[in-house]
C-alpha cells in the first residue's frame, strides 16, 4: 500500500486540505500519515481522515524514512520555519528520505520561489492530485 506523509504545522489547515482531497480520491486505498509539528496540526490533520497521527520531531525524523510521498508546504524544507516549529533535524530527515517530496509553494517564511506565480490551496491541490500522484486503484 502506497504511504502518504502529509507534514504541516502550526494550525494544520494545509495538511487538512491536502488529506481531504487525497482521502476522497483514493479512499483506503493509500495510507495517509499526519505528520504535525505540533499536536494542533496533528489534530486537523487526523480530523481530515489521516490513517494515523504523530506530532513532533521523532516521529517526523523516524517515519519520513518509510513513506513512498511527502507532501507539504516548501517550509518543511526551511530549517526553523513554522515560526521555529520545523526543526533542522525534521528538515535534514524530509530532504534526505528517498520518498518523493511534493512541496507545495506556500509560505510564510521569508523565502520566496521566483517565477512561482501566486496559485491558491484549492487549485494546487487539484494539480497535486491530476498530475503528481499516482491514479486511484480500482475506480475509487
């Protein structure tokens, strides 16, 4: 079964999005993992339908190390972003995981994607779904 990490912080709206969205295209087909910074984030996320829910830097740093997808904003690259909450070691094990990173241009940070035009939440998961996730299994 394909396992989706889906990282967020802070309040976990992102990741509540991105797991809806995911949850009514696959269904159970895939595993959706809630990986928060913070319990909040967890919370929203695990609400959202996640499979599973862990908060906080081991639970990051170990389950990254497993997934076939990581999803998030771009911050959960950025070492102490999340207004502190994305630790360097949470952004060293995100980069270094051989799962596929999809990394959503939002940010607060101050970091800024040149040429990335301003696209909403709704749309880019849209474009996350049709065009850098596998299809559903089975007409889910």
């Amino acid at each position: 079964m394909t396992r989706i990490c889906v990282i967020d912080g802070q309040g976990g709206g992102i990741g509540a999005t991105v797991i809806k969205a995911i949850k009514e295209a696959y269904g159970e087909s895939v595993a959706v993992i809630a990986l928060g910074t913070n319990a909040i984030a967890t919370a929203q996320m695990l609400k959202a339908r996640a499979n599973k829910g862990a908060s906080g830097e081991n639970a990051i740093v170990r389950t990254v190390a497993r997934a076939d997808f990581i999803i998030g904003p771009v911050s959960i690259v950025l070492a102490h972003s999340m207004m502190g909450e994305l630790t360097p070691r949470m952004a060293e094990a995100i980069s270094a995981s051989p799962a596929k990173k999809l990394l959503l241009p939002l940010s607060q940070e101050n970091a800024e994607i040149v040429g990335m035009p301003y696209v909403p939440l709704p749309r880019l998961v849209e474009t996350l779904l049709a065009e850098h996730l596998p299809p559903p299994q089975g007409g889910e």
